[in-house]
C-alpha cells in the first residue's frame, strides 16, 4: 500500500509540472502582450517598453517559464496586473466562498443521489422505479445555470425567502447571511450533480441485486434488506467512491460557473473577470489552483479505494 501511495504521489507531482507547463504556454500562445492591460490604447511606446519590463514580457521565454514554476513551487502567483494586489491572498479569499459551495452541493448531491439510487434499484419494476429514472435523466440534460436561474426566480423572486445573489460584505464574520447566500446555489448544484450521480448509484445497486453472493445469502434465510445490508453495501461502495471523486471535481468545476449566476465573490467570478482584463497571473493561479484540487480530489480517491477494497491490493502484490 506504502509504494502504490508513493507512486500515485510521484503521478500527481509529474501532473502538476505537465498541466503547469500546458497552462504557461497555452497563455502565451494568445495574442496580444500581457502589458496591455497596464497601458491605455494611446500609450507611447516608451509606456509600453516600461509596461512589458513590469510584468516581465520582454524577458526570454525560458525565464519566465522558470520564474512561473519558482512560483508556484511557493503558490506564489505574483501581483495582479490590474488590482496590484497579491494573487494568491485574492486566490485565499475566494476559495473561502467556492469551498463551501462545493462542500455542500456535493452533500446535497450525496443525500438525493444515495437513498434514491438504491430506492430506483429496488424498485426497478414498478412505477416509483421508473419515475425516479426519468426525473434522474431529465435533471443531467438540463444546464446548470438553467436551474439557478428557476431557483432564484422561484424561492428569490416570487416567494422571496432566500436572496437571489450576492455575499455579506463581512463574508463569513456574518454566519448567518453567507450560509443564506449559498442555499440556492448548493442547491443548484446538489440538484444536478445529484442527478448524474443516481443513475450510477442505481446501476452499481442492480449489479449487487444480481450477484452470486447476494443470492446465496438470501439462500441461507436473510431478507434482501438484510444481505444488501451486510453484503451488498460493502461490495457497492467501491466502485462508487471512484465515481465520487470524478462528481466531486465536477462539482467543484459546476460551482465556478454556478458563482456566476448568483453573482458570488469566488473562483469563477475572478477567473472570468481576470480573462477580461487580460490578468495573467490571475489567470495562472486561478487555473492552477483549479487543476491542483481536481488533481488532489482524484488522488484521495485513488487512495481510498485500496483502502476500502482488499481484492486491489491483493492485486497489487500478486
């Protein structure tokens, strides 16, 4: 188990570099010079030679690469460009509204998916089945965004129990207002990625209804809740735990863009605004950032499913 961890560490390291390379040269492959965005249109040339010595663009490329991955090896993102603030304490600041909007989709998404996922496996030949499978089907077709919007026009605009956007000034020195302001979008977010995840949840129940095991179990006089109980859940949640960590980057990635909708002070909204301003060490980091905590969420993963499932390292030895 020591070794395969260290070789999932040595994979998630190498990752890194490689996404970290792909990240510095896709930038510098767009047009334009990162010093525009400290220059007016009419600036002289004398303005944009000291803009571009600023940010550094008049250096050799080979420089800059190594000075972006001195960087990053201290998440050291630089200065922003245009607010001339530190990207990694904006980066700090944000992350403390995207977490938690991750965090709780995702549990929304964990206590739909679950019960409703089995409840769809064991009820696959009756209506109740049926009905969950086609509402599970209707809620992956439909965008993200789309279901923000009939949430805050429903519980926001009309009933008006819940505020349609924004977050406190005083972010979460305000408890109660930052949890309110995230209620609809977790719930956007847990309701789609909720979704997705049923259908496997079912598919992974009706596989553990149909194996060997469970029948001989049924055979020696236990109830099917019984033998799913003792049997079934142990063998079932391997596989899952694989899915998680993929839904989990999901919705982490689905918050970027769910923040957008409700206008919340995180990730996404920094990126978008970033690209805008042509914000290139916003950029990197925010994009950098993004990648390591997939990347990381994935590893977990990885490390929890031999933890869980004996047969892998068995298989690791053999």
């Amino acid at each position: 188990m020591l070794a395969y961890a260290l070789r999932r560490t040595l994979i998630l390291a190498v990752s890194l570099v490689a996404a970290a390379v792909l990240l510095f040269v896709l930038l510098r492959l767009l047009p334009g010079d990162p010093a525009n965005a400290l220059v007016g249109v009419g600036a002289t040339p004398e303005q944009i030679a000291a803009a571009r010595a600023e940010v550094g663009s008049d250096q050799p490329l080979t420089l800059q690469f190594a000075r972006f991955l001195a960087g990053l090896a201290r998440l050291d993102f630089g200065t922003s460009f245009v607010s001339r603030t530190s990207v990694s304490t904006e980066i700090a600041a944000r992350l403390t509204v995207t977490l938690p909007l991750t965090a709780a989709g995702f549990l929304v998404a964990m206590l739909l998916a679950v019960p409703f996922g089995i409840l769809a496996a064991l009820r696959a030949e009756r209506p109740l089945g049926g009905v969950i499978s086609v509402v599970s089907q209707l809620g992956v077709a439909v965008p993200v965004f789309w279901v923000g919007i009939l949430l805050a026009t429903l519980f926001a605009v009309n009933l008006r129990w819940l505020p349609s956007g924004g977050f406190p000034r005083q972010g979460w020195d305000d408890p109660l207002g930052a949890a309110r302001a995230l209620i609809l979008p977790a719930l956007t977010i847990g309701l789609v990625m909720g979704a997705s995840l049923l259908r496997y949840v079912r598919a992974v129940t009706l596989g553990v209804l149909g194996a060997d095991y469970l029948r001989t179990a049924r055979a020696m006089g236990e109830t099917r809740g019984e033998a799913l109980r003792r049997h079934g859940l142990r063998n079932g949640v391997v596989p899952v735990v694989s899915v998680l960590g993929i839904e989990l980057a999901s919705t982490f990635l689905g918050a970027v863009v769910v923040e957008r909708v409700f206008s919340l002070p995180g990730l996404g909204s920094m990126l978008l605004l970033a690209i805008g301003q042509r914000d290139f060490p916003s950029v990197q980091g925010v994009l950098f950032v993004s990648t390591l905590l997939v990347l990381l969420v994935g590893f977990l993963a990885d490390i929890l499913q031999r933890l869980l499932d004996p047969r892998l390292r068995e298989a690791q030895r053999a």
